[in-house]
C-alpha cells in the first residue's frame, strides 16, 4: 500500500533531518504530548492539558497543532487555516490546496517544530507563550533553510518571510 502524499512530502520537503523526522513523529501520533504520556500511564501532577492554551483541553497532536487557540494564532500569521474536519492528512491536503506558495510543507514543519520549543519553553523553562517572539524564532528557523532550497525561491520566501 501505497503511504498518504503528506508523508512523501515530508520527506521530499527541505527541512533539515531533525525536524523531517519530528514531521513524522506528528503524523503518526507518536510525539510525547501528554495525551501520550497518560496512554502510557504516565502520571503528570500538573494534569494532561495542553499548557499552551489554557482552555482545558487535553493536550493531543490534533489538539496542539490544530484546534488549539494559541498555535491557532500562530498559522494565521502564516496565511494557513485548518479544516475543522477530517484527519490530519486530510487537513494538510486542503491546507496545501488553499496556500499560494510552493513551499508549504516546510511552512507547516517549520511552524509545528516553532510552536512544539514554545510549548516546552513553558513546560520545561517557565518562559511565556509570546506571539512576536515565536514570530522570530519561525523567521530565523526558516531562513536557516534557505541553503537547502533552490535559489529560484529565495527571492519569493524571504519576501514572504519579510512580510509576516
């Protein structure tokens, strides 16, 4: 059987290896939010949701990534909105039709590996979800990438960069 398109796309996608295999991680249910760790019977004094949001929702890859209102604001300011239905890779193929630059899938990547350091800044340093700060840390991420990419995108990505 042949693997969904998004899982070719992360692998044919220019990210460095580190953050590929954090992509894969994400689609198959296999990072360690907490929604992991309860399943694994992992005991948390401070409970299960999602530290990031503070709604009071249990902290899951479909949760933290996709519904909830913090990492929310964050694919806004990418110009990406998810579909409230379906799964993830049904949620990625539409977001991939609706964004207007070839280099989505390490928009996405990029953007998930940003919003899972704020997530355990907070969880693990005490530092404070900030909008204009992960905004930086999506900017300066993704121009280390550029050196992967085919110079005919520089010129599209850094102004798309510089116009976040």
């Amino acid at each position: 059987m042949a693997p969904h398109p998004a899982v070719i796309w992360i692998w044919k996608s220019k990210c460095i290896p580190k953050i590929k295999f954090f992509a894969w991680l994400v689609l198959n249910d296999r990072l360690n939010t907490r929604n992991m760790l309860r399943r694994r019977r992992k005991y948390l004094e401070e409970g299960y949701n999602c530290a990031l949001c503070q709604d009071g929702a249990e902290e899951t890859i479909e949760h933290l990534f996709f519904s909830c209102s913090s990492s929310n604001c964050r694919w806004f300011v990418l110009g990406i909105i998810w579909n409230d239905a379906g799964n993830i890779f049904e949620k990625l193929s539409t977001a991939k039709q609706a964004f207007p630059f070839p280099f989505f899938m390490e928009v996405v990547m990029i953007g998930a590996w940003c919003i899972w350091k704020e997530r355990n800044a907070l969880i693990f340093n005490g530092k404070a979800p900030n909008l204009s700060t992960w905004k930086i840390d999506f900017k300066q991420e993704a121009r280390g990438h550029l050196c992967r990419i085919k110079t005919s995108l520089h010129d599209s990505i850094s102004s798309w960069l510089d116009a976040l």
